[in-house]
C-alpha cells in the first residue's frame, strides 16, 4: 500500500511517519511505498524495508497538489497546516495554506479520479466561546481564530467530496497537544507545554494565565494513534458526518502543574512561575475546556485518561524515563 | 447612502428592491444612489428619485467584486446563488458562484479598504438530518448538499472577515421561502410553493411527499424584512456570532393543505394531488423541520405566526386579492 503524509515534517507529522516505519503496515495492510511532503525535508529517518520519497514544496501552489496524488496514494495523511498564532498574525498566508491549499488536495484528488482514504487534522479551535460546560458532538462552529474557520471550512468541504464519493474523507479534532517536545512553536497555546517541559528539563517555565484555567489535551502519542484509527476506520459505518472530536483530558493548568508534582516531585513542580498576562488570558478565555466527545469514544479512538498519563508518556517517548 | 443589491434579479432580489424603492430608505436614512447586479438584468422598476444603476455580469469571474465595490457601497445585500438542486447537478459551477464568489466579494471590500455592512444570505440547507426535535441555535452544521456547505463555508469566512474588522457582515438563514410566485425554480423544494401556488391560479399540482412531512417556512415579504433588518442590526449588539437563524413558520405538508382549505375553500384543496415520490422523499427526509431562532427573535427578527397567514400574504402580494 502506498501512503502519503502532507505535513511530514511537523512534530506529529514525524511521530506518524516514525510509527509507519516501526509497524510496516497501516489498516492490516502492509506499506510498499511511503511519500513525504512538507515545506523542508524531514530529518534522518530510521531504516524502512519499502522506499521512502521525500518531497519538499508549496503546499497550495498551482499544480503541487496533482504532483504529489499522481501515483494514487491509498492513504492520504493531510496535516499541512499554518498554525493558530501565525494564522491569526498572517492573514493571507494562513488562508492560502489551510483553505486554498487543502481545497486544492481536494480537487486534485477528484481530478485523478480515485477515491482515497484521506485522513485531515482539524483542531478544537472550531469551537469559540461561550460554551457549555461539557461541549457536545453536535455542537455549532463559531471559531474565534482564522485558523479555526479555515480547518472548519475544511471539514466541510471534506464532508461534501466525500459524500459526492469523490474521495473517501475522515476528519479529526485534535486537542491541544501536549507535552510537545522541542522549541516553542508559533501557536498560541505553546505554554501549555512549555509549563511541564521546560521544567522536566531543569529549566524555569513561566505560566501566564491563572491555575484555574481549564482546557482539553492528548498526548502527541495519542493523536498519532487517532490518525492511524481514522485511516483503519469504516467509512460506510461512519455514514456522512465524517468529522470528529477526538477524546481526550479536560485539566486545569493548576491541576497540570498538581500531576507534575506527583510525578517528578517538588523541585520540579516548583520550577513554574505564575505570572498571568492580560492579553494571553484574554485569548485563551475564548478556547474549548471540556468535551464529550462521545462518537469518537464509540468508534474507539483513545486518549490518555489523566494528565498524569500525559506527563509519563512525555517522559518515556522523549526524555528515555530521565527527569533533570 | 448608496446600496449595492448582488443577485437583484431573484425572486427575493426583486421584492427587496421594490421595497428600497417604495420607502426610499434604510437604517434610518435616505437612499441617494441604487445598484443592482446580477447576470441578467433586472426587468422595468417603479420610478424613483435616486439614480438606479443596473449592472450585468459574471458574480465570480476576477475583477467583478472589485467593479462591485469601486464606489464603496455603504450596504451591500449579497442574494447571489445557485439554487440547492442546480448546485449538486453542477458542482463546478455552485462552488464557483457560492463559495469562490463570495469569497472573491469579501476580498474586494478587505481591498478596498472600508466596512460596509455586508448582509448574506445563507440558508438552512447548513443543517442536514438527523435533528432534535426542536432545532437549537447552537446546533451543527452538516449540510447534506453541496449548496449547504457552500453557504456554511461563505458565514463562517463572513464571521473571520467581520471579526478581523474587514467589513461588517450579517448573514441569516432563510426558512423554505413559500409562496414562491411564477415558475418553479431549481430548487429541490419548489413543490412546496407549487401545492399552494398552483391550486390557487385553478392549476392541479402534485405532493410527492406524504401528509406528515413538517418543514420550516417564510413568506417572500417576511424574507424581504429580515433583509431590511439586518441592514440595521447594531454589530456591536451581535458580537462574533453573526450567523442567524431566522424565525419560520414550522408546518406539515398536511397542515398547509388544510390551511390553504380554511382560506380558499375545499374547490381549491382539492387541487392538491397526492403522489408520493420515493426520490424526493429521501432528499427531504434529510431536511430540518423546526427551529427554535431564538436569538434572531430576540434580536427582533419576525416572521409569520402560522401558514394560514402565509398564504394570505401570497393571495395579496401575487393574486391581486383574487382567488381562480
């Protein structure tokens, strides 16, 4: 099976290709061939028994997205995006890349006449405040980023091709990723992780919003899990709602550095300052906290079920079981 | 105050111009200069005192937003669509004028430079089976057309665009408009309007859809002043949300029958043939049937109290008063 991942240079964009080299196979199906595209080329990979392409390019440019579903990838793993703060900093460019460009997969695909499974990474950033207390599956879109109007007009042109049977199109809400390894990225919800990584790495963290504030994470363990969930799943059981809210673990930020005591003790837990910043509380006052997220559960994706989870996983899949 | 009619030539286009014309003004304040669009010219208007442009074209071709808004209209009401059924026979050409249009619109006015208030129509069609029994304001959107996703992808970029300061945009989802005056359209649904219409010029007409099938309906006046309305709407008042359900009459096929019975008489009923067709059926069992508008009628927003009422409105806007 030949399988192709846009956006494989991004951290979760990396983990899924690491996992693909590590099973072979994806939907019971052995990989004969894997392609990966992204802006840059991704770093060295670990040996793989089929070839592996690497492809580098602009993602929305005219013609680009033909060239890379020429060959007929059987899995497409879209996860080419500008991120949130950027989006929201650079108004034609996060346009360009996450509307015109998924659009234009889209429009490729039909024009090569086959029908894929398509795996898109939507986020929670759909969904803008006021909310209920628990968010339900059926819940409307009024996002309060460019970025979340761009992944939810994506969904919904998945959505469309899809039941027009011009592809085969499943959607996934990520929830905020966390703990993510590395430097900081240009997304405004980066000090979640900044919270627990930089201390873990012996490092002083500065959390700028009040312990009381509550949102909704995975591990990124997890979302490379719901991705290969999503390539696997049956798309005549998922009918034609084919967008989903990933589960996953409702914690406040008091309650995340709480876990981090717990697991890595004081000295570590104490290494995060609070000093909560008008302007970034006022952001994240808009985002989701808690959802139900119950048709995922159904069809069996799995999150972590505790933020102390989410931490260990950090430690094992980054720091090999090291605390600084 | 200078306004811009998209789409002018529609059935709704038309009644809204005949009511700027007839009052002369809007928000308050008088109307010094009239443009109408849409790719045929509108047919002879009654006289006014203001300058009336009537401009012809192609909605979405390049360069036509811009000729659009050249002038800076103040109000600009944007009707322009490809109706439901066309759209998903040709799905090249909705997303051209739907999406693709009025995404090209919202880009003029950014270039442009000003914030007009936007109004647009959007429609119900955003909602797709199945349904509560009573649909909430905050319910989501999975049309099951590509008309629906087309107008749910235009209100989620009127929200960015608004949000971002780059115009100031309303957009309300029209009920079924019923009675629809002259010909059936290509609209999946024209036989709502047909087992009334027709009946009432002496015509037999056919029901494909059984009694029991509940729809949500306004008149074609009540449509024209949520139009107005919005025009006037305090955006500070509506917040980031700008997307509204409008109010509806909530009626079974049934029960619009037997209302057209208690205004016309049992002659005129009896006009109504009852065929069911299974094609149809289908299509419309995906439709949503009752709506709370909650916020729209708080926000003012009114529509007609029953179907009865409805059908009176046709008999004095259409027939003259006159029964056949």
């Amino acid at each position: 099976m030949h399988v192709l991942v846009i956006g494989a240079a991004g951290m979760v964009g990396r983990k899924l290709v690491e996992r693909l080299l590590r099973e072979g196979e994806l939907k019971g199906r052995a990989i004969s061939r894997l392609s990966l595209y992204d802006v840059m080329a991704p770093g060295e990979l670990p040996p793989a028994t089929f070839p592996i392409e690497k492809l580098t390019g602009d993602f929305a440019a005219e013609g680009e997205a033909e060239r890379l579903v020429a060959d007929k990838p059987e899995v497409i793993f879209h996860l080419a995006a500008i991120v949130s703060g950027e989006a929201e900093q650079d108004f034609d460019k996060g346009y360009r890349i996450n509307l015109t460009g998924t659009w234009r997969l889209l429009e490729a695909i039909r024009k090569a006449d086959y029908c894929p499974r398509l795996v898109f990474t939507s986020s929670i950033a759909v969904f803008g405040a006021p909310f209920p207390e628990r968010i339900p599956d059926d819940f409307h879109h009024t996002p309060l980023t460019s970025y979340g109007v761009q992944k939810s007009c994506g969904e919904l042109l998945l959505m469309d091709y899809t039941r027009k049977g011009l592809l085969d199109g499943v959607g996934i809400r990520l929830p905020t990723i966390c703990v993510r390894p590395g430097k900081p990225n240009k997304a405004a919800s980066g000090f979640f992780s900044g919270i627990i990584r930089e201390p873990l790495a012996g490092v002083e963290a500065v959390c700028p919003v009040d312990p009381e504030v509550r949102h909704w994470f995975a591990s990124p363990r997890a979302a490379v899990g719901f991705l290969i969930h999503a390539a696997a799943l049956d798309g005549e059981q998922l009918g034609p709602r084919r967008n989903l809210t990933m589960p996953g673990v409702s914690e406040t930020v008091g309650g995340m550095v709480e876990a981090l005591r717990r697991v890595a003790g004081e000295g570590v837990a104490s290494r995060v300052r609070w000093e909560p910043d008008p302007f970034i509380q006022g952001i994240v006052a808009g985002w989701p906290t808690t959802f139900e997220a119950k048709r995922a559960r159904e069809l069996g994706f799995e999150a972590e079920s505790s933020f102390e989870e989410i931490i260990r996983i950090h430690i094992e899949d980054e720091l090999a079981g090291k605390i600084a």
